[in-house]
C-alpha cells in the first residue's frame, strides 16, 4: 500500500523588520500568508488525508487550520517538525546586513558544515524523518500532511536525494506554502520525492 506525507512549509509571517524570527513564539501570519494558508485549505481537499502532524510554532498552526477544517481532522502537534534552533534567533539577519555585520558574530561561523551557528543537520534530519515516519504511521494507508518550517524541510529532502548539506540560503528550493511530497512503497520506505507551489501565484516578487 503506498502513502505519501506532504511537508509544507508555512506561509508568509507578518515580519516589517526582517527579524530571525526563529523558535521565537507569537510570530503570526501576513494577511498574504492567511491567504496562503486558505489556497492550501483548497488544495488538500484532494487529498485522502489520514493525519495532520503540524509544529507548535503559531505560523504553522494558522497555516494547518484550513486545512484541518477542509477535512474535520484534529490537528497533532509534534514539536519535532519546529525550526531549526539559530543563536541570531530575535536579530535582523542577512548576508551584509542585519547581525552580519558585527565582527562578535563572525565566530559562530566557523563551521558550515554543522553548522556551528545553530542545531546540527543531522540532528535536525532526524527528528524530521521520525515526524514525518509518525504521520505515514498515524494516517493507516491514507496520506498525511506535516506543517513545517524551511530550514528543516530543506535539510530533509537534501538528506532523502543525497545532497551536500552545506547550501546557499538563497538556492534552497522550499518557497512560502509549497509543498514537499515524500512517497513511500508498498513495504513503507521512501521510494520518491517530488515538490510544487499551490500559493505560487500569492508569493512576493523576487527583488
């Protein structure tokens, strides 16, 4: 029998002052990220939905409310699907902007491949493959929906398709809303991996 668990990454946070928001609480969704989270509400309607794994995180519970409500599903929260920890956490944050800036933040980043500024990938890839095994496992054949953040999502499907870990930010293939599908066979392994953007005509220009 096989199943698959989509992992989305939340919409568009409400967030004037570019913050590193990260594991921070009461970091809620843009009226465009609202808008996001109703076009996923639509698009599961498709979907043959078994279990709704979601992080505690607020921007990721307002994206899964839709859809629980589209298919009268109990949302589960699994604080194993929460972003990745990062000590700029609370700080503007950018590439020549932001915390960058300052030289007392250049020693956290001595080490990328860890990375040493924040929670290691290989810790994060665990706890994201045992989410995502809990939700195929608690859906009993139908599919399943894990709400997510970027980083997390990213370093997972890196992990599934073998590749390098160490990445620009910029080239990461996860946009606001989109969706990360993770297939598995008959005997429960995963067998694929596919993406798509069901709110891609909501997402902001790129600049």
């Amino acid at each position: 029998m096989t199943s698959t668990v989509h992992v989305i990454r939340h919409g568009e946070v409400e967030n004037p002052q570019k913050i590193l928001y990260g594991r921070q609480p009461g970091w809620r969704l843009s009226e465009r990220g609202q808008a996001m989270a109703s076009t996923l509400g639509e698009w599961a309607k498709a979907i043959d939905l078994g279990a709704l794994y979601v992080s505690p995180l607020q921007r990721a519970q307002e994206t899964a409310a839709p859809i629980a409500a589209a298919h009268n599903i109990s949302i589960t929260t699994d604080d194993r699907l929460i972003e990745a920890a990062n000590i700029f956490e609370g700080k503007p944050f950018g590439i020549g902007d932001g915390v960058l800036k300052h030289p007392s933040a250049w020693r956290h980043l001595y080490n990328p491949w860890k990375p040493s500024w924040g929670e290691p990938y290989d810790e994060q890839i665990a706890r994201m493959l045992a989410a995502v095994f809990a939700a195929n496992k608690a859906a009993n054949g139908k599919d399943a929906i894990c709400v997510s953040h970027q980083l997390p999502i990213w370093i997972l499907r890196s992990a599934i398709e073998g590749r390098r870990l160490i990445h620009d930010p910029r080239n990461r293939e996860c946009s606001l809303a989109s969706v990360t599908s993770i297939h598995f066979d008959d005997e429960g392994l995963i067998s694929d991996l596919s993406y798509s953007e069901p709110a891609k005509h909501l997402l902001p220009p790129k600049k």
